[in-house]
C-alpha cells in the first residue's frame, strides 16, 4: 500500500494539537504561503527552555523508502527543529533533528529522506517504522526566546522503485535465467562458464545498503567480487574477497549509490539468488550484524544481535585495574571494549547454543563475589565461570557434568568473535555492540587477536579453526576441519572469528 503523494498535511489546522512542557508556550494557527495554506507556530520558551510541540494523528502503512518533504519560514532566535515519527503503538519514535536553526523569512524547501530519520526510543529497539501513527513538529530550545514557525506543504513521499529490477548474465541455463537471480528460482549459469558475471539492473540510481547472497550449492572457494556504476559504463569495486564459504554470504555496503550491481566469480558456479538490500540495512554496523543475526539459526550470535536485553556483570578483583564483563549466557568480554569468547556444545550430532538450553546464574558458594552462567538440561550441565587474576589476566573455566547413566562424548567449542558483551543501547564511548577483529594468529595453543591480546588454553585443544566474514559461520568450518596447523587470519573487514574446540569423553555422573 503507496503512501498518498499529494496530501498536504500542513494545511488542515483542526487536526493539529499544541503541546508544551513547563513554562514554553505554543499557539497554533493559519497562515498563507502565497499558494496554499500552512500551519504556524508562535512560540514562547518564556526565559525558560523546554520544547514545543505541534502533533497530528496520522494513521497509514509506511513505505521501506520514503521522504518528508515541506517548506518552511520563520522568525526568531536559534533552536532545533525535530521532526518525529511514532508509530501506530504510540510507543516508538524515529527522528530527524535540524540542530542550530535560524529560521528565514523567505520559504525554504526541506526534504528529509528516510535515511535521515533514525530510530530515537521505544520499545521495538530499532528497526524501520511500517506503520504510522503521528507526526510531531517540535521546536527545542537552544537560545529559546520567542517566534514563529511557518510550515507548508507538509508530504510523506513514497520512494520505492518505480520500476522492478532486472538482471543479464555471461550465461544461463534454461530455466535458470539471469532474471531468476531477482527472487526467483536462481541463476545458474553454465558449466563451462569459467567466469560467470551477472549485473542488475535497477533501472534508476538508488541507494542500497548492502546484498545477500543464497548460493545455489555453496559460495565459490575462490571468492567473488561485486562492482557498483550509475551509468554501466565505469566499474567501481564495491566488495572483493578472495575466499568465501557457506551457503549465503552478506556483503556490506554502507550508503551506496549506484544504478547497477554486478557479482563476478573466479569458477565456475552453480549460480546464486540476489537479494539486493536498502540502505536501512546496513545504517549502522550494529544494525547491519542485527540484520545478519535475524536471518540465521536462533542461537548462532549474541542475544543483543536479535534486540534482546541480557543480564551483565563486571568480574574483578578488589583494588584491581583489569575487569571483564560475562553476559546470563556465558559470553565474557575479556576486557572492557574487546572482543568476546562464548561457549557451544555438540552433542549426539547436534549443536547446542543459548537458546537450547535453561540458562541460570550462581555466585561461588552462594556468597563469593565470583559468577558463573550455568546451562542446563536433563542430561548435561555447562558451568561459566570466569575469575579476575591480581596480575590483570582473566582466566575463564568451562565445567561439564554428564547426568547420564551412560557415557557421553561432548565437543565443546570456544568461539573468538567481534562482538561485546553490552549492547549498543547501553554504549558508553567505544564500550557496547560491535568491535573489530582484524588479526588472528594461533601459535601452539595460543591465539593473539589484533597482535596484542592472548588467549591461551590451559588445555591441548582438539581443533581450532578461523576464518573471516566472508568464510561465513565459523562452526561449520571448524566441524569439517579439526587439524589446523598454525594459522594467522587478516580480515580487513574487521570481523575475523576463530573456534577453538575440546573433545571430551564424560563417564555417568
């Protein structure tokens, strides 16, 4: 359902409502803009400051693309001018801020395009707005004082594609046309096609945020490139890597503007589906690993990553200048800001996560001031206990108990990966969301990341795998391929993650 282009929202003075905080001031009424009418906003912060604010109720489903358009003039002191989208719950709110405005006397034309308008509170946590349920025009004061604001013209524009996409390729098998690759079946090109090429077509520049790839088979071991032009005729390299894994790949292309994608592979492929992405996709790289996260297996990534809160506490010592920070789940943050190491099982062929299990949490002996995360099922017990050093070193012990009354053998696996224990709702500077990984060596039981932090196993590991973003999951990975010598991994994207893994044999009880 298309928003409606040409309803001026400005110009119905009855269905607007003043509102105002402390002793701010704000009355409501008409005024000409020479061709239509526009809503005026006479304001009085009173020598006081605070904010006003002009609503209107405003009930319709909202595009992925769109952009608030008006004209405004005006007369007074500087402030900011915020314009806000709550939706059809009344609870959250997306917002754009115009900081340090001095309104002119002469009409002047605004546009604010959806990727201006970021999520601002409420209890969605982020995402885009789908629905709406009214829109709010507030004055905040900066220098405060008194005036008016005048506004006309006042549109939300749809700006979806006007046209579907289309696509072309080197070659195609029946069936499995280029066009298939836009939500189709696929595109398989043929199998004597050494380097296949496919390139859509969006048929008008626009702004994308990033593309999702679902291999037909798996991604190409060689990797594969992917190239941006607004015209068809220069190429930019948008994406390359020379390695890839998995069955989808994410690429990450943050405020891209082109008219036309082209993906190029080394080998010969079973061919893919192309699942183009908008901008909101990637708007931050928080959002963009939450995206990543909500189209995988429950479990695969941090509870934050699905806008889930999680219980936290900081581990130290008294005195100390060193803490780390372990999530309810057993993820701990080895030092403030860094990367984290969390936990896996598997079990009778299957793999055990988070969500798999009952999660509690324990302090030792029920009084000292070191916590363990427990997971726990019918059969088997996990315990998470890490423990500040007084020379600054976090050591983290992994105890399995075996409720059987038979022998078990348990896998378990130690993941390095980008992410951090707090979320980035709860950021302070560089603490909270997404960090980076861009180095990785292990050495003899010993893994540095980023050349400077170690983590060494107090125990002969059975395996150990790393692998960049672009090798997909590491897990897979690291079940296919247990002897790894040693092994160093630059990820230029910053987002490198290593398993470690133990083979344990559990006797009953």
């Amino acid at each position: 359902m298309a928003v409606e282009r040409e309803l001026d929202l400005s110009a119905d003075l009855s269905a607007w409502q003043a509102v105002t905080v402390g002793r701010a001031q704000l009355a409501l009424s008409s005024a000409s803009s020479g061709r239509a009418p526009a809503l005026r906003m006479a304001f009085d912060f009173n020598g006081a400051g605070g904010f006003v604010v002009a609503r209107r109720e405003l009930k319709r489903v909202m595009p992925g693309e769109y952009a608030v358009r008006f004209r405004m003039r005006g007369r007074g002191a500087v402030n900011d001018l915020e314009t806000k989208l709550i939706d059809a719950t009344g609870q959250n709110v997306w917002r754009n801020v115009m900081r340090g405005l001095r309104p002119a006397a002469r009409w002047k034309s605004v546009k604010i395009e959806s990727r201006d308008i970021e999520f601002a509170w409420g209890p969605a946590g982020g995402g885009t707005i789908t629905e709406l349920g009214a829109i709010e025009l507030a004055i905040v004061a900066q220098d405060g004082g008194a005036g008016t604001m005048d506004v006309s013209d006042l549109t939300i524009e749809d700006c979806s594609p006007r046209a579907p996409a289309t696509a072309n390729a080197s070659s195609a098998l029946p069936g499995f046309e280029a066009g298939e690759a836009l939500g189709g079946t696929g595109w398989t090109p043929r199998r004597d096609d050494a380097k296949p090429w496919i390139v859509v077509d969006f048929n008008q520049s626009r702004t994308i945020g990033g593309l999702i790839i679902d291999w037909r088979g798996s991604a190409p071991a060689s990797g594969f490139r992917v190239r941006g032009s607004l015209r068809g005729r220069r190429w930019s390299t948008l994406h390359a890597t020379r390695r890839a894994g998995g069955a989808r790949s994410y690429v990450y292309l943050p405020d891209t503007r082109a008219r036309f994608l082209r993906l190029e592979l080394n080998e010969a492929s079973a061919g893919a589906i192309l699942r183009p992405q908008p901008f909101e996709f990637s708007r931050s790289i928080d959002i963009f690993w939450q995206n990543v996260a909500s189209r995988e297996a429950p479990g695969w990534y941090p509870r934050w990553l699905h806008r889930e809160q999680s219980l936290w506490t900081v581990v130290g010592v008294p005195n100390g200048t060193h803490c780390a920070v372990m999530s309810e789940e057993g993820m701990v943050e080895l030092e403030p800001g860094s990367f984290s190491i969390e936990p896996m099982l598997w079990i009778d062929d299957r793999l055990f996560t988070w969500t798999d299990v009952s999660l509690r949490q324990e302090l030792q002996n029920d009084f000292f001031p070191v916590p363990s995360a427990i997971w726990e099922t019918a059969h088997w017990r996990l315990r998470v206990e890490p423990e500040a050093k007084p020379n600054g070193g976090i050591r983290v012990r992994y105890r399995l108990e075996n409720r059987r009354e038979e022998t078990v053998t348990v896998r378990l696996i130690v993941l390095v990966r980008p992410f951090q224990v707090t979320p980035p709702w709860q950021r302070v500077g560089e603490i909270g969301g997404v960090t980076s990984i861009r180095n990785l060596e292990w050495r003899a039981g010993t893994l540095m990341v980023n050349d400077t932090l170690l983590v060494v196993s107090a125990s002969e590991p059975s395996g150990f795998a790393a692998a960049t973003f672009d090798e997909g999951f590491i897990v897979p990975r690291l079940m296919a391929d247990q002897a790894r010598p040693d092994v160093r991994t630059h990820d230029a994207s910053g987002f490198a993650s290593a398993a470690i893994a133990f083979e344990l044999l559990l006797l009953p009880g």
